[in-house]
C-alpha cells in the first residue's frame, strides 16, 4: 500500500473521532447569605426537605412523594410558580451540622447531573451564614449550543435561583 493512501485510510478513519466536541464541563454555583437571627432559628425554617416553598418565592408546591421528610432517599416533586413540576432526592442529611444534600432527577432545566449542597452555619455576632453550592453540567452537548441552553445560561439560572431563595430567606428571619 502507498504512503498516502494510508494516510486517507488513517485520517478517514480518525476524523469521526476528532470531530467530536468535549462533553459539557462541570459548572459551580455558590451564593451565601448572612442573616441577623440565630443558627437554629435559620435551620429550623430552612431545614426540611419538603419545604423549600414555605421560604422560596419561586416555588409553589414541595411535596415528598417517596420516602419520609430528611431522610436520605427521600423525593420531592417540586412545582415552580406558573411552570412545571421537577424532582429531587435527598441524598445526605445532617441536622447536628445543619447540612442536606441532594440531586435532581428529573426536570425540563437545561442542566443535568446537578447535585447541591445547602448549609446553615454560626457566623459572627450571633447570626447565621446560609451557603448554597450546587455543581451541575448543562444539558445540551452541542459544542455550541442556543443562547438559553448554555454554560452561561446554566449558570445564570441557577445563580437567580439561589439568589431569590437565600434574600427571601434573610427577609423572613430578619423581619
């Protein structure tokens, strides 16, 4: 076989391959809050599973549909204000160190692999830091996906939530 013919045979074959974009890259969102109260009075409002639409205004319904209420294996449906119904597991939860953990397993979000963690700790002159992380990877693999189904739009998204969720929660305990 000549040179350049294996040369075409080689590049024919490794040209699917090439053209292959990356998958979608992990992307990290946190947000803190300080709040002038108490760290059990924070947790005591923010603690339980099934009710993230007591503290957050953009959800109107948290329910546990499998499982019991802070328990690890526990699932939520959660409905957003005027939009669809979603659902999460609870995946670790620590009321000695006022942490939960949890993951969503199905949502028309344009994100996958999402798992966060929500906290609720002392800070300084008696009030209370409230930190939410949550790492995820848009859901879309093209290598250039709409505006609206991006790492920027991803990440913008769940900022909005976090944001909305922790100042709605500082204005409940701060009066």
């Amino acid at each position: 076989m000549n040179k350049s013919l294996c040369v075409f045979i080689l590049s024919a074959l490794a040209g699917p391959w090439c053209a292959l974009a990356d998958p979608p890259k992990p992307l990290s969102v946190t947000e803190s809050v300080q709040i002038k109260a108490p760290v059990d009075r924070v947790w005591a409002v923010a603690k339980d599973f099934d009710s993230l639409n007591k503290w957050h205004p953009g959800f109107s319904k948290d329910e546990v549909v499998k499982g019991t209420n802070n328990t690890p294996g526990a699932v939520r449906a959660l409905t957003i204000k005027g939009g669809p119904t979603f659902t999460e597991e609870l995946l670790a939860f620590n009321d000695a160190t006022h942490t939960y953990r949890y993951k969503i397993i199905e949502s028309p979000l344009p994100l996958r692999d999402y798992v966060a963690t929500f906290s609720v700790k002392p800070g300084k002159d008696g009030t209370t830091k409230v930190t939410w992380v949550g790492k995820f990877k848009r859901k879309n693999p093209a290598e250039n996906p709409p505006d609206a189904e991006n790492d920027a739009a991803a990440v913008k998204l769940i900022t909005g939530v976090f944001q909305g969720g922790l100042a709605n929660l500082k204005r409940l305990l701060e009066g």
